[in-house]
C-alpha cells in the first residue's frame, strides 16, 4: 500500500512515517522543507504546503491512503486532489475539542470536507498532548531546573504521540476503521505538579514547581516564543477556543474529582496506554540538554 503522510516532521507524523516504513508499506512525506536525515531511506519526501494544495500534486498520484494534517482553509481543495488522484482512504487528524464541541473553526470543516468526499474516512481526535508539556516547560526545566505555572492543581489526562500515531496507522492500514471517530486521551488524569514530578523523577534531577499568577504565565510563554506565544493566551484562559475573550457567565467550576475515565488507545489498538511517566523517560533527554 502507497501512503502520503502530510505533517510528516511533526511529532505525530515522524512516529507514523517510522511505522508504515517498519510495516513494510511504501510511504510518502509531505514537509514544507525536505532535508535529510529526517526520514528513512526507503521514504520519498516531496517538498509541499497544505496551505499551497497545487504543491501537493506530485505526492498524491498514485497513493493509495492519506494522512491528512488539519488546514482548514484548504481542505475542500486538498481532498477534491486526493479524489481526483484515485486514493480510497482518508485519515484525518483531528481534536478531541470536536468531540466535546468546542471546536467548530479549525477541525471540524476538515472532519466535513472528508466526509463529503465520499471515500473511507476515519478521524483521530488527541486531547492534550503531551508533548505541549516539553515545548512549554522544556526552555526552563533545561535553563533552570524550574517550571513556573499559575495552576499547579488543574488536571487532565495528556496522550502520548506515539499512542496517536498507533490508532492512525491502525486506521490507515487495516479494514474495520471505516467511519470512525476515535477521541484518545492518555491514561491517567494528571495534575500539573504531578507532571512536573514524574519528569523529574524521569530525569532523576530535582525541577522546582514555582506558583506564578496567569499574566506572569504569559510573559514567560511569549518570551519563550513558539509553541508556548502562539498558544499562551488560550492555555491561560484569556481566550476561549474560537480566540475569543471567555464569556464569565459560562465558566463553569473546575472540579477534577468529577472527571471519569477517558477513551485511550487501548480501544483501537488492544494495548493498553501510554503513562505520562513512560512518556517522560521517553522525552527525559530532552527535557535535560
């Protein structure tokens, strides 16, 4: 089976690459800059922006299934191409915001535009990443051994991308995903302190939990830049999901002891999920230099 990957530098997309590679299937890498040593040998990489679908072109002739990386704004046109082009299966990765309907502007129209294109399409929905946590707190846990944040006790269950990625070539390779949504959490619910400790206890080091306020947050993540400036003011509930400012009226009080188990990965693959802790060994060394 011949298969594109879009996104297929990011953290989700390099674990998929290595997997189909390992499956033994003919794979393909859409990255915005090709460079080497990123992929496998037996990859092809094409140089493309979803943001661009004529750069796509090349990529997807002859492709059987497609990994598509959410662009909104191009995603009616990207898969008119993948239609056009004679692929029968669309995996989409998605949010878990859709599932909980918070999310209406960004993955939402892709989950549609697949859907109306008449072809097997199956959705991933990650909640949390827990990668979030190394491009927030990974500059002062390496500078300082420190991590400075407003809410030591919030709480949620953040997913390794590797268990992300294990659904994703599930849904790309194997019959029986036809029509699916999978939302996929890790398996614990985590408080911020209780991350921030099992990093260290990954690490074998001592990282201090600093209690800031959310406006000293933000000035640490957008001097940070990145990951943690484009997302501070969402992560510190000075916008809601849409970028709008947060109604008060509709706030509703944070209780995590009310909060059930979550869909993991296991449903999918019958493995059961990635701990938090498994993935800070995993990530130990670079949270360390």
């Amino acid at each position: 089976m011949a298969i594109l990957v879009t996104g297929a530098a990011g953290n989700v997309g390099r674990n998929i690459v290595r997997q189909l590679v390992e499956g033994g299937h003919a794979v393909r890498a859409l990255t915005r800059r090709a460079r080497t040593g990123v992929f496998p040998e037996e990859v092809v990489v094409h140089e493309g922006d979803l943001t661009r679908p004529e750069t796509l072109k090349d990529a997807l002739e002859g492709v059987d299934a497609l990994f598509l990386f959410p662009v909104a704004a191009t995603a009616e046109e990207v898969v008119r191409m993948a239609t056009s082009a004679g692929l029968h299966r669309i995996v989409v990765l998605s949010s878990g915001a859709v599932t909980t309907g918070y999310d209406t502007d960004f993955h939402l129209p892709v989950e549609r535009a697949v859907e109306a294109s008449g072809l097997e399409w199956t959705h991933v929905r990650p909640g949390e990443f827990a990668m979030n946590k190394l491009a927030l707190w990974g500059p002062p846990i390496r500078a300082e051994r420190v991590v400075r944040d407003p809410a030591p006790d919030a709480a949620w269950f953040p997913v390794h991308e590797q268990d992300i990625a294990d659904v994703a070539v599930a849904a790309l390779t194997e019959e029986g995903h036809d029509g699916q949504a999978y939302t996929l959490n890790g398996p614990e619910l985590l408080t911020h302190r209780r991350q921030v400790e099992l990093i260290a206890e990954a690490m074998q080091e001592d990282i201090r939990f600093e209690v800031v306020t959310p406006q000293k947050a933000r000035e640490i993540y957008l001097a940070q830049g990145g990951f943690a400036a484009q997302s501070a003011e969402f992560l510190l509930g000075f916008e809601d999901y849409s970028g709008k400012e947060p109604d008060a009226s509709q706030v509703e009080a944070y209780d995590p002891s009310s909060i059930g188990p979550m869909p993991t990965a296991e449903a999918v693959t019958g493995r059961p999920a990635r701990t938090f802790a498994q993935w800070a060994r995993d990530h130990a060394e670079e949270f360390r230099s």
